[in-house]
C-alpha cells in the first residue's frame, strides 16, 4: 500500500477525518475554516440534495440568493447591500477596490492570502 511522508484523508464525518490506513483524527483544520457545521452534515447534505434537483449552477438568481441577501440586509446594521461572488478572490477583489474608490488610499495592509487575483490590477 502508498505510504505518504505526509497525511492523505479520505474521509471526515462531524468533527473527525480518517486516512488512508484508516487512523481517525479529529479535524482541527475543519476545511480552513469553511466546515463550520462538520463534515457531512445531514441537514446540510439534505438540503443539497435538493437543490441539485433543481440545478445545481445556473448562473442566475434565485430565490434563495434574494431571500438571504434580504435577511443579511435586516440583520446586519452595517449591511446596506449585499453581493454574491464567485471566488473568495473575487469577493476579496472586490472589497479592496470599493475601498480604494472610497478611501483613495493607495496601500492595503494584508497579512496571509486572500486570492490570487492583483488589488488594482497590474
């Protein structure tokens, strides 16, 4: 059998993941950060399941976006928009320009990675 220098995962459910020799961990990294509910929750797996019924990419709106972008609006008292993207360069792409256009500030303090794409192009 492949021994890697390094873990391979194959599978995660809640809060745990488990190699490829079949060791259980639990998942501190939880995707990066983007697993706040755990790996292969119902409810969510459910819900996926029937949306994919509808179509899964349609590249328009839909209710659902209309619907959340509504209740971030009500909900958020900093909120006075909303905007879907794509990517997270994309929504990071899009912050730094509106924040340049607002500040007309010509330097952004960034610690990590935030997407791929250039602030204000290059």
């Amino acid at each position: 059998m492949f021994q890697p220098s390094i873990k391979i995962f194959l599978q995660g459910r809640g809060a745990y993941v488990w190699d490829v020799a079949g060791n259980k961990y639990v998942d501190l990294f939880l995707g990066s950060g983007t697993v706040i509910l755990g790996h292969c929750d119902r409810d969510l797996l459910r819900a996926i399941r029937l949306e994919l019924d509808e179509g899964l990419s349609l590249s328009i709106r839909h209710p659902a976006e209309v619907e959340v972008a509504e209740w971030l609006i009500r909900n958020l008292s900093v909120a006075g928009r909303a905007a879907y993207f794509k990517t997270g360069s994309e929504a990071v792409y899009a912050a730094l320009r509106i924040s340049h256009r607002v500040t007309k500030r010509a330097y952004v303090l960034s610690m990590g990675y935030h997407g791929w794409l250039p602030p204000f192009g290059d």
